[in-house]
C-alpha cells in the first residue's frame, strides 16, 4: 500500500492569550520556541527538547485565530484531548503545583500507563502519558477529587493568571 500515515506532524491550537500559552507550553511542560516563518499573524511554533527541531505545536493569535462573532474559541470541540508521549511524572506533578494549575492523575487499566491531565489557558485539555515501570515513586493518586474521570472537565481560566507575569 502507498498511501500510509506515518505519524502526526502537528497540532495547531488557537489562542486568545499568546504570552500565558507560550508559558504554559514552555515553561510548565518544557517545550521550546522553534523557527517560525511570517505568516502576518502572531503565533509560534514549538517543539520538543528530545526530538530535535521539528515544531510538534503551532499556536496562532490575532485574526486566524478569530471564530464565529470574532472571539477565539475555547476548549477542544469534538476533540477531547491531546496526548503526550512524556517522562518524569513527580517533575510535572510539580510543575503543576507551582504554578497553581488543576490537573487530574490516572492509570490505564491493565496497563502500566500512568497519565496527568491539565487544560492549556485555552482550554485544550492535553493527557500526558508515562511508562509507569520507568518511573520513580508513588503511582498516580486516585483518590476522589484527584482521579481524572472521562467526561468531566475541570478547566479553570482563572488558574492561569500566574503565567502572565
């Protein structure tokens, strides 16, 4: 067979607030600026520090991010989530401490797949996956109000204030 799909190149994610989704991108989940060309438009490209410069991420602001009446849109629409291949699941729980971000913990069912959840400040609900065996520590915390449960958000706007400063 010819035609294959080889793998995702890249996600694109509209945005009201470009500095705070750069700094959620970067500076909680640690992913880095790449080259961007000039589209006229306000955006950025990002990638992972592992894989080398291949921009994973695109992020537009100003007008192609405008929807319906002019406003961006928030949330992932039909899509529920965006997931992350990921290690050291300690540093990002973490990570999401100190900059005040809700997150839920999960683990696969009869798997050793340990996941985070967290919303983006645009409301994109992103699923970081570890290889459970690979990490150290304590295994997710499934306690009530900790666990994720499919189907129900916990995005909170306000939480991502912290990022713009």
């Amino acid at each position: 067979m010819s035609a294959l799909v080889q793998g995702l190149f890249h996600v694109a994610v509209k945005t009201a607030d470009l500095p705070a989704t750069l700094a959620f991108y970067t500076r909680v989940l640690g992913l880095c600026e790449a080259p961007r060309p000039d589209f006229g438009y306000p955006g950025a490209w990002l990638a992972t520090r592992a894989a080398g410069p291949q921009a994973i991420l695109h992020i537009y602001a100003g007008g192609p991010a405008l929807g319906e009446g002019g406003r961006v849109p928030v949330g992932s629409a039909a899509i529920d989530h965006l997931s992350l291949a990921c290690s050291g699941f300690h540093d990002f729980r973490a990570r999401f401490q100190q900059f005040g971000l809700p997150w839920r913990e999960f683990l696969v069912p009869g798997t050793t797949l340990w996941q985070l959840f967290v919303y983006d400040p645009s409301g994109v609900q992103l699923e970081l996956t570890f290889q459970g065996s690979a990490e150290a520590g304590a295994p997710p915390d499934l306690s009530e109000g900790r666990a994720y449960q499919a189907g129900r958000g916990f995005f909170d706007p306000t939480a991502y204030q912290a990022l713009k400063g």
